[in-house]
C-alpha cells in the first residue's frame, strides 16, 4: 500500500521534470510572467473546481462534507501561523512560495538553461536540512557532500561548454530569487495543521476531507499567486528600459491577450493539467491516505523531491540539446540518486516509533490535548477507555528527541499522572 | 462511525511469530507492532460496532495459544490526526 503511494510521489516528480521541457520553447515567444499566469490561473481554478465537484459527489456517502464546512475552513485562523487568518497564509505562500518562486524558475530557465535552473533545488533542501536542526549523523553528512558536488558538477560541466547568456548577471539573480523563495515554501507549505473538528471531520470521512481541503486549499493558494501576478510586474515596470526584467514585464501587458491561444497549445495544456493539476491530484491522494507507521508523508515527499532536477537535466539533455559533457551528466544523475537513499538511510536509522500512554489527573484531559497539540512529534492522539486515558503515537527524528519529548513534555506535566512508553520494534501490518 | 480500538499483548517466550501471523490474518485488524516495554505486540482494530470486537476476541483472539494477556483501550476520539 505504501509502495504505491510512494510511486504517486515519484510520478508527480517525474511530470514535474517535465515541465521546463515543454515551457522552455514558449519562452521563445510569450513573456515568462504570462506563462505563470497560464499555469496558476487556469492550474488554481482547475483544482478549485475539483474541490468543488467531489465536495458535492462525497456528499450523498458523507453528509457532513459539504461546501460549508470547507467554508468554515477558509474562514478559520491558522494556530501554526500566529493564527492569522487562512486567507492571509494562503497570501503569504502564494506570493513569495509561488509567484516569486515559480516566475523567477522560470525566468533562471530562460537566461540560464535548464541544467543551470536545476542547480536551486539540491542548494534549497541543502538550506532547509541545515536549518531543520535535525541530528547530524554520518549519513546526512554524506547525503548533503553528495548534493553540493552534484551542484559543482552541473555549473561545471555547463561552464565548461558555456554559452553567452551565462555571462548576464540577470539570470543569476532569478536563480538567486527562486532559491531562496522555494526554501521558504519548502518551510512554509506544511505549516496548516488539522484542527480539533478537522481532526473527527477527516475519521468519519476516510480522509476524504483531507483532500478536500488540500484542494481548496492549492486552488486559492494559485489563484492568489495568479493576482500577485499584476503587483510584482508593475513593480518591474518601474525598473530601467534597459533592464530584462522590464522588457518581460512590458511583453506580459503586450500579450496579455493572448492567454486564450497559450491555453490551447499543448505546452499549456501540458503545463495546466500535466505539469500541475494531476501532480497535485497525485501527491493529495498519497497524503491522504499515508500509513501512519512509515515515514511521515512529509519526508518522503522531500526525500523523493529529488528526482525533479534529476529528471530535468536527463530530460534537458536528452531533449532539450542543452550543451553538457556526457561523462558528467552519468555522474549528476547518479549523485543525486545516491542522495535519495542516503537521506532514506539517514531518515530510518535514527527515526523512533512509539506510542505512549498516559494516565491523567481526573478532568483534566482538555489541558492535557490543549498542551500537547502543538508539540512536534506526536502524531496521533486518541482519548481511550480502559488503563490508559490517552494513548500518543510519536516519531522522533532521534532517541535523544524521543527521550527529550516524554522527560519535557510528558512526565514532567503537572495533570499526566503515569507514563508508559511502548518502542516500535517492527511494524508488521 | 467505526469504533477503534488498540489492543496490547503480553505473550510467552518465543510466541510472537506465531501470534503476529495468526492477527493478520483478522481482517479487523488494520495494523501490528512489536514492542519494548511491558507488552510485545499493540494492535490496532476497526470495527463498526463493540459486538464485533467481542467476536474477534471470543472466536479468535482468546482461542490463540501464546498470549498470556491483553488490555484493550477503545478510542472514545481521536484528538489529533497529524497531516
């Protein structure tokens, strides 16, 4: 069951790697800002719709999914993000996590290259694993060397046969730019738990709400992007005649009239429903549904986010002719997988599985749930009848984390009368 | 609704094999682990009514030799579903 989920992760990757292939031509003609609004508008509204449709299709099995409730969470704060509002989040990650992000990808692809482009993925999991304050053990030391010799291979090998647009600062700072905007989606996109009524809406559901509200969800988040859209090109406009940034902006108002004709290309169509609405479709079904005694979802998906620039040098190669050594491109791709299973083994070996069950001072379980919800680790929290009241299911990065979470947490709060820890050894259904 | 319920084994020496092979074969029976501490195995079961989890251990889960005991905690509600 797991294998298969794990295949979806791997698929959405894949047509993610294909994206820069079937762009990489439009850019010739249409200005870049265009092509992202093609993708996020279209993209947004497409899975917005979705949402919409299986809401209303769930709802004869399942009376208590309807568009009110997905309403309701529109309308609610968000308790990992100061609880501002979620439309303000979804501001938040749309604007710098997409319309930077993704508009300054594919401006890095238009000056830069492909193989160039690829280089801000494995230099954005290298920031985001140093600021994890994850352990740091001998296979994550091995895992990020890896990473940044593939990175010294690719700019190598690039300028070893490189071409004149290499030279133009304008390009590098669109690298720049995507870099450190996908760091901070990377950081950033999870950060939406289910709250308290989500939690008893998605186990009478059977995780159907889950992937209601991942739709919901995106579908606002693109269509946000989509708006930022205007701001940040009339910013642009404001720079020097001379400057490539501007001449993408004035081209964007130019053509903005041709979105219709870039829809039906089959670039566009690729990139709206290929490239983007069945990639999320893909990666929501695995989420929704992703047994909880491996690997959370999480760290698969950003273990398995590695075959996205793997894929886009092979395929920026292969099809796109982009100039690059052979012998090095052997090398990259196989570094790169490499990293895959080194972070697999850096992930597993420390990880802790457990479940823990608490005995509680009468009454006093609310505060208890209310002083544990947010602490990282615990995954699943049941009340229960019979010996225990509560019963955790935790994963620990490490046993020093795991032993730190039950001295600092559990035993040492006032209203957790008894502790008792069950390691998982092997999990064996 | 289904009714979730998380059964702790106690098993004699040498029994867990056997006991694990015979609880997968429960269909109610959505997930298996094997444990440190003062059990060896945690199940997890799903049933739609308590009845049906009376059966499991009536018919099948009683009738298996290897287990000395088990302690069963029926969820009332999952607090927390981490996504």
């Amino acid at each position: 069951m797991q294998q298969q989920k794990t295949w979806m992760i791997f698929l959405a990757n894949v047509l993610w790697a294909l994206l820069p292939i079937a762009v990489v031509e439009l850019f010739q003609t249409y200005s870049v800002f265009l092509i992202f609004l093609l993708r996020f508008f279209f993209g947004g509204a497409f899975i917005l719709v979705t949402g919409i449709i299986l809401t209303l299709f769930y709802k004869r099995n399942h009376p208590e999914i309807n568009l009110k409730i997905l309403g309701k969470y529109l309308r609610s704060q968000n308790p990992d993000y100061r609880h501002l509002h979620q439309f303000g989040y979804f501001a938040i990650v749309g604007s710098i996590g997409f319309t930077i992000h993704i508009s300054f990808f594919f401006f890095s692809i238009k000056f830069l290259g492909i193989l160039v482009t690829v280089i801000g993925f494995p230099i954005s999991l290298i920031l985001v694993s140093i600021f994890s304050k994850e352990t740091m053990d001998m296979f994550k030391g091995l895992y990020l060397g890896v990473l940044i010799i593939a990175i010294i291979l690719i700019g190598a090998g690039r300028i070893q046969l490189a071409e004149a647009n290499l030279q133009d600062p304008t390009g590098w700072l669109a690298l720049l730019l995507f870099t450190v905007s996908l760091t901070v989606l990377m950081n950033q996109m999870a950060k939406d738990p289910l709250q308290r009524w989500e939690t008893q809406l998605v186990i009478q559901t059977h995780g159907v709400y889950k992937i209601l509200r991942m739709l919901t969800k995106i579908g606002f988040i693109f269509l946000i992007a989509a708006a930022f859209i205007f701001p940040l090109t009339g910013i642009l406009l404001l720079l020097p005649a001379d400057s490539l940034f501007q001449q993408e902006a004035v081209k964007f108002y130019a053509q903005l009239g041709s979105l219709g004709t870039l829809f039906l290309t089959w670039q566009g169509l690729f990139l709206i429903l290929g490239a983007t609405v069945t990639c999320y479709l893909l990666l929501f079904a695995a989420e929704a549904y992703w047994p909880r005694s491996a690997l959370p979802f999480d760290t698969w998906s950003s273990l398995l986010s590695i075959v996205e620039p793997a894929g886009s040098v092979i395929f920026g190669v292969l099809i796109v002719n982009e100039q690059f050594p052979i012998d090095y491109l052997f090398i990259v791709v196989f570094l790169l997988s490499l990293s895959i299973l080194l972070r697999y083994v850096h992930e597993t070996s420390n990880k802790v599985i457990a479940y823990v069950a608490l005995s509680l001072v009468p009454q006093r379980e609310k505060q208890v749930f209310q002083d544990l919800y947010h602490v990282k680790g615990i995954q699943s929290m049941a009340s229960v009848v019979g010996d225990y009241d509560l019963i955790l299911f935790i994963q620990s990065s490490s046993i020093v984390a795991f032993n730190k979470l039950v001295r600092r947490k559990l035993e040492s709060h006032p209203d957790v009368e008894k502790v008792k820890v069950f390691l998982v050894e092997e999990v064996l259904k | 609704m289904p009714i979730t319920a998380i059964i702790f084994f106690s098993l004699k020496h040498g029994a867990s094999a056997q006991v694990a092979q015979a609880l997968k074969k429960i269909p109610e029976i959505t997930k298996i682990s094997s444990v440190t501490g003062d059990f060896d195995l945690i199940a997890e079961a799903q049933v739609e009514q308590l009845e049906q989890l009376h059966d499991i251990f009536v018919n099948k889960i009683d009738t298996y030799e290897g287990i000395i005991n088990t302690t069963t905690a029926v969820v009332l509600k999952e607090l927390l579903e981490k996504s």
